[in-house]
C-alpha cells in the first residue's frame, strides 16, 4: 500500500476532535445534591448502560469520518503485483527467447519478430523495477546457436538490463526449443524457488517445435530425448509455476499461422574436385524459392571481395535454379568464394560461402616398381595420360621415382598432393613413416598390387596390427596369366562414389564392369577395418575386394588388388590400362584423393573451427564476420602438437553467425618470421528459411499447451498507473456514508432521548 499523497494522510489526527468535544462534555456539570433527584435515580441507572453505548458509538462515527477523509485526500494506491508476486517473496521470472535467425525475418519495412520479444522482454524488466522491493529473480535464456543463460536467478536488475541491452539481434541458428527448454526445466528444479514464471518468446516457426510438431516424412520411431512437448508438460504440471507461451511472429495477431516468401542461396559448390591455377573453374549457386510466386533473381559471385560477377535466374515457386559462374584464378592459395542475393525479409540466407585452395597443379609423386627396366613395361607409361605435354597447363604434373629414392628418403611424400604405390615390392620403416605422415597432412595414397608386391613387408609396416593406413591384411596371389585362368569381371558396389564421377553415365560404368581381371591378391578375411568402404569386388568365388577406400589421418587411401600395367607388359593382370577406361579411372582416383578427408574449412553455423598446419602458429587473432559485430580478438587456446611435426590450430568454437571466419597469424620460415592466414567458410542451415508458421491451435494440441498469447499476461505488463488500485475516490464515498450514518444516528438518538 502507497499513498500519492502521503502528506495528506496526517489530517487523519483530527479525529482528536469529537474525542475532545465528547471528553469535556463528561465534565460540563458540577454534581448537586437534590432531594426529588433521588425519586429519578433509580430509573436512570437502569437507562446509563444504553445512554453510554449509544454516545460511544456516536464517538466511532465522528472519529471515522476526519480519518476516512484525510485517507481519501492522500489517495492510497494498492499494486496489483502484489498478486502476482505473493505473500511469501519475490517471483523467479524466467525469459527464454527464441534466436534462430528465422526471428529476424522483418516483413514490409516493420520491425521483426526479435524485436518484439524484445520489446517485451524490457516491459518485463520495468514491471520488475517498479517492484524492486519485492525480491523479483530474473532469468534470461537465449535459445541459438546453444542455449545460454545470460543470468541466471539474477536480484541485481541492472545486471539483468545490461544482458538485455547487449541482446540485440539473433545468431544465424537453427533449430527448435527443446533443448533451451530442458535446460530450463533442469535449472528451475535446481533453483527450487516456490513462485516462478516462465515466459517463451518465440516466431512459432514450424522448425521451433521441433519433433513435437507431426511430421509424416519422419520415421516412427521410439524418442530417446524429450521433445518440447514433454518439457512443457513437465513445466505445466510442475507447482508454483505458470507458462506463458507468447507468439511474436508475423500471424500473432492472426493466430492462423501462414507463409512468409523467402528466396535463399541454398547451396554454393565447386564444379571441379579441385582448383588449379590459370584454369576455368566452375562455381555453381543453388537458388531455392520457397515462396508463392516466380522469382527472378539476380545473384553475384564475387572471391576475396573483388569485383563480382552477375547473373539473374528466374526460380519457380517452390523450385530451385542454378547460376553458374566460370572463375580463372591468377593467385594461387586458399580463395575466398561468396555468393549473395539482394537482401529480401530474411537477409541471413542471401549469402552463402565458400573457400578454396587453389594449387599450380595437382601433384602426383608415382613411385615405380618397374622403374629400373624397359620404360615401354614401367608404370610411367601408363601415368604419362595424366601429364601428356609439358608444354601445356595441365591439371596435373606426375613425379616418376623408383623405389629406392622412397626408402633411402631422396623424396617427401607429403610435399605432393598424391602419391602412387605402383607394384612396389616393399617398404622399410623410414618408407612407412613418410607415407602415414603424408595422409596425416591431408594428402592421398593410392596403392596399386601386383606381381612384385611382397605381401609381408606391407602387413608388417603399413598394416601394422590394424593401426596404419592398409585396411586389411593383404594376402597371396591368386589367378593366372591370360587364356590360363578364367577371367573376372569387377562390380562396383558403390558407383555414385567420386571416385567414378569420370564415368558419367551407366554405359561407361558398364565398361568399367566388363574388363577382364585374371590376377589379383586375396584379402584376409575378417580383417577389414571399420572404417574401410568397398567400392568394388571382383567375381570370384570369395568376392575379392578390388578396390577398398578409407580415411586416415586428414588424408585419404585407396588399394587396388591388382595393378594397372603397360599394355606392353606381357604378363599383365587386367585390362585396366585400356584408354576408355584408364583415363577417367585415374583421372578420378587421383582428383578425388588430392583432397583431404574432410573439408575443415567449410563449416555450418555453430561447428568447432580447427585445421592442422605444417608450422607452429603464434599470436593467432581471429577476424570475425560482418555480421557477427565484434572485434579482431585473440584466439584463447595454443596450437597442439599432431604427428609428423604437424600442429593443430587451437579450435574456435563460438561461431554464431555465418561469413569468413580469418585466423592470422606468425610463422617461422627460413627467410624469417612471416605472416600467415587460413579462412574458413561458416554457413547457414538453409531449412531455418523455411518460414512457415504454427496457427495458435495447432502449437496447442502439438505441444499440450493451456494457451497461446501475443503479449505479456497482464498482471506482468508494465502499463503506468493502469495496473493499480487507487482506493482515493472509494474513501470519500465512504467518508460521505460516514457522514449520513452519524447524523441518522444522531437524530435518531435525539428522538429517544426527548
């Protein structure tokens, strides 16, 4: 209870009045003896208990009516919050606001939904203010990229309008609510307060409710985590707290849901497996209309920031189409690629990017078994497709050695993009070491077995128990030559694989498929690694693997059984060298494995940052995208040291928005220290741009909700005086019922008495 004009409450003493006149009235008369009194005595004795009750209650009613009256004057006012926050403390108000970048979509020039629950957030935090003494907690959970809790159970209000001050925008997430809420849920039963609202603030996109929300293209199946659903059921039924699901989206007001329009770049890719200088590479941008209407667009690619190229695409509702955009780089080095539309009501999907490593050609050491003998017979000869005139700018530039110079160390694997085992007899331990520190350095490994291949030495040193790059434990020779053993046929259990992308229709798979295989080494049974993919078996009785792909380190491995020789060769083990089917199998093979195993430079939105360089960086800083908004900082963790003196960059993993992510940083070379950078390229997931929205029933029946508002529940709103009691105006009719009520009484008693 306040006053608004407590001065005035102090003419509430004037009650002292009547209490005075009544007091000297008792001592007006003096006391005289008088004989024909004594007659009336008794019959005044009889009447003194009524005479004296009748008086007192005349004296309530002439107090009350100065202290109703001055009450009345000073106006005293009584909050409704009171209500709300309860006889026994304050009430833990718990914010959990939606920041999937959906929220920022802002249609016909107007604010969007963040904005809105913003707004209400701070109408929230006056209403707190306004009752600072009544011990109000104040939670704030943003849902983004993961859910974080800005405060927790905060009585410091300033604190809490700091967090809310520095929320300003949502992160360019994906995703629905479940997993803020549950988080939620766990910290209200850890902070176990006995009042407690919770308020969630959200778009009621489709892609925020996530599992709760039926979907009939997911499989059935049994949940293993709770969807929002369960959270806000448990919430619902949990004593002393209410739930105030509140929609800030476009519909609120229409509480049907609906479809806002929204063209995105959904996908940008590089034709070409890999880029080589001063040659036309490929880009192509996928644009996905997900709106009611044609779209015609016009999209620009543009790399390192330069110039950008245009081209307009005309993109059917519903439909996607394709710019394609031809690069020549001049420089080579990692490029960074960003293709953008102009910005409609959702900008944070007009942008997609990319980064590329650009290299002079792709390098291919082959290591040659049959390097010592007639070069018509070597494997050189058939390797030579790749690299056929110097003269020209090829793809590729193939480095012919024997093996000699791999085991006495006169060559480095990993300073080639791939390096080929032809029908190499064996390894030793130096050999071995320089390989597996290659695929550790993201390079790639291609082993061709034949007649020279000494099964031992490779189980012993690349094998090496299952723990090296060989995954499986080679075995004999089996077969014959030509016209003395049945010939076999090779079928690819995995034809859409990269691998295979130079046979670009069934017709030249099938020739593939066709081509006779006479000699080939078993594969122990049982002893294939997990990790190992078949891409082709032979026909044989036992089902040979041919051709066995895996992933070690950051590079990639390949293993042919039986090796590609010289169609000079009189013993050849296959037919593999034939052109139509030679040149687009090592074309793929050695394109696809001079790419790293993954590509840690192209990331979503919310994904770990880290890559491994060949020098140890120092004082790493991190330049962060446009959109992100904050400063060059430095990079907390120090690089780790990896295998084959590589170093892991500490890893960044606060990426809330999309865009280039830059690490600068020193290295030592042999001209001194220099300066280094490696881009990576963070995306957003282009499914949050579907922005259909959940009509209010729908929300309710899907997530068991008691209701859906579009605003703060009332006794929370922070509205001026309009959500208190001012009694003033009460008061003065009462004074008024005071006044007619004493001076009823006052006759009434005359009229007795007389």
């Amino acid at each position: 209870m306040t006053f608004l004009n407590p001065a005035l409450a102090l003419g509430a003493l004037l009650f002292a009045v009547p209490l005075v006149i009544h007091l000297l009235n008792r001592q007006r008369h003096k006391r005289r003896p008088w004989a024909a009194m004594e007659f009336l005595l008794k019959a005044y004795q009889k009447q003194r208990n009524r005479l004296r009750n009748e008086n007192l209650l005349l004296l309530l009613l002439r107090c009350l009516v100065p202290i109703v009256l001055a009450l009345a004057v000073a106006r005293p006012v009584l909050e409704q919050a009171a209500a709300l926050l309860g006889s026994g403390g304050g009430v833990h108000h718990v914010v959990v606001v939606d920041g999937s970048y959906s929220m920022g979509a802002a249609q016909d020039g107007g604010g969007s939904a963040f904005d809105r629950a913003r707004n209400l957030v701070g109408r929230l935090l006056d209403r707190c203010e306004a009752d600072a003494g009544r011990g109000a907690k104040v939670t704030l959970v943003f849902a983004g990229v993961r859910p974080r809790f800005l405060c927790r159970g905060d009585l410091d209000l300033a604190t809490v309008r700091v967090q809310w001050q520095q929320m300003q925008k949502p992160e360019d997430a994906a995703g629905d609510l479940g997993e803020a809420l549950a988080q939620t849920a766990a910290w209200l039963d850890e902070a176990k307060d006995p009042q407690t609202r919770v308020y969630v603030l959200t778009d009621m996109q489709a892609r925020a409710l996530g599992a709760a929300l039926p979907d009939p293209a997911r499989a059935a199946g049994p949940e293993l985590t709770d969807t929002a659903r369960d959270v806000v059921e448990a919430l619902q039924k949990r004593p002393g707290t209410k739930l105030s699901w509140i929609d800030v989206g476009p519909f609120a007001g229409a509480r049907q849901g609906g479809t806002l329009d929204n063209v995105q770049i959904a996908e940008l890719r590089i034709a070409q497996p890999a880029a080589v200088l001063r040659t036309p590479i490929d880009f192509v941008a996928v644009v996905r209309n997900r709106g009611q209407s044609t779209a015609n667009c016009e999209v620009t690619l543009d790399v390192d920031g330069g110039e950008p190229l245009r081209k307009v695409v005309t993109v059917p509702a519903g439909g996607e189409g394709e710019a394609d955009f031809q690069v020549v780089f001049r420089e080579g080095g990692r490029r960074r690629v960003r293709a953008s539309l102009v910005n409609d009501a959702l900008a944070a999907d007009d942008e997609r990017f990319l980064t590329v490593e650009v290299r002079d050609r792709l390098r291919v050491l082959l290591v040659d078994g049959e390097a010592g003998g007639d070069p018509l017979l070597a494997h050189r000869f058939v390797w030579q497709m790749l690299d056929p005139d110097p003269d020209a700018l090829p793809t590729f530039a193939v480095t012919a050695v024997d093996l000699l110079a791999l085991l006495g160390g006169q060559c480095t694997p990993k300073d080639h993009d791939v390096i080929v085992l032809a029908d190499v007899e064996r390894l030793n331990e130096r050999a071995a070491a320089a390989l597996s520190e290659a695929l550790q350095a993201g390079r790639g490994l291609l082993a061709t077995f034949g007649e020279r291949t000494d099964a031992t030495s490779w189980n012993l040193l690349l094998h090496a128990g299952g723990d090296g790059p060989l995954p499986f434990r080679l075995g004999a020779k089996v077969g014959g030559t030509a016209g003395s053993a049945p010939a076999r046929t090779a079928t690819l259990l995995a034809p859409e694989h990269p691998v295979f992308r130079e046979f670009p229709e069934d017709v030249y798979r099938e020739v593939l498929q066709n081509v006779p295989f006479w000699r080939w080494h078993e594969v122990a049974k049982d002893s294939l690694h997990a990790d190992a993919k078949v891409l082709a078996q032979l026909s044989d009785a036992d089902r040979t693997p041919l051709l066995v792909a895996r992933s070690f380190g950051d590079g990639r491995a390949v293993f042919l059984t039986s090796t590609i020789a010289s169609e000079f060769q009189p013993a050849r083990w296959n037919q593999l060298n034939d052109g139509m089917v030679a040149l687009p199998l090592l074309f793929g093979l050695v394109q696809w494995l001079a790419l790293p195993a993954a590509d840690p430079f192209l990331a979503e939105v919310g994904a770990e940052l880290s890559c491994s360089l060949a020098r140890k960086p120092e004082a790493i800083q991190v330049l962060r995208p446009e959109r992100d908004g904050r400063a060059k900082a430095p990079l907390a963790e120090e690089p780790a040291a990896l295998p084959g003196k590589r170093f892991r960059l500490g890893p960044l993993a606060d990426t809330t928005h999309a865009g280039f992510y830059v690490f600068d940083y020193m290295v030592e070379s042999e001209a001194g220290r220099e300066t280094a950078s490696t881009p990576f390229a963070v995306n957003v997931v282009a499914d949050e741009g579907d922005l259909r929205y959940v009509g209010h029933d729908e929300a309710r029946t899907a997530l068991g909700l008691e209701a859906v508002a579009t605003g703060l529940p009332a006794d929370a709103e922070s509205t001026g005086d309009g959500d208190r009691s001012d009694f003033g105006p009460s008061l003065l009719l009462a004074t008024l019922a005071l006044v007619l009520a004493e001076a009823a009484l006052a006759r009434w008693i005359a009229g007795r008495r007389n």
